[in-house]
C-alpha cells in the first residue's frame, strides 16, 4: 500500500544511526538536522541513542580490560 502524498517518510535504521553517531560526535549539518526531524521519531532517537552509548561504554570497557591485562 502506498502512504499518502501529504505523509511523512519514514527513517530508515541507517539514517536513525547517522543521526544519533553525527549527534554524539558533534558534526550537523542544517539540512539533514531538517530532514531528520521530519522523519525521525523521538522514541526511535532515544532507543538508538541509548544502544549507542551502551555500545561505546561496552567498546571502551573491552579496551582498558584488555590494555590493562
């Protein structure tokens, strides 16, 4: 089924993760903080977020434990 000409797209998983690592680094463009708030849901940016930082404070774990031993 085709969604209406007046709806919103939806976000695909890849643009969910650019946005929320381009956020985490600092880097924005005015255009694409546009388009990802037309098309982003803030439940699916905090649920993504929230995997990202538990996978960064995991990666950075692995790490100290394997410099460290």
């Amino acid at each position: 089924m085709s969604e209406p000409a007046g709806a919103p797209r939806k976000a695909t998983p890849l643009q969910m993760v650019k946005a929320v690592l381009s956020a985490f680094i600092g880097i924005r463009k005015g255009a694409a903080h546009d388009r990802d708030m037309a098309t982003l849901k803030p439940v699916q940016v905090i649920v993504t977020g929230i995997v990202a930082a538990a996978l960064l404070v995991l990666g950075i774990a692995t790490l100290v434990h394997f410099i460290t031993s």
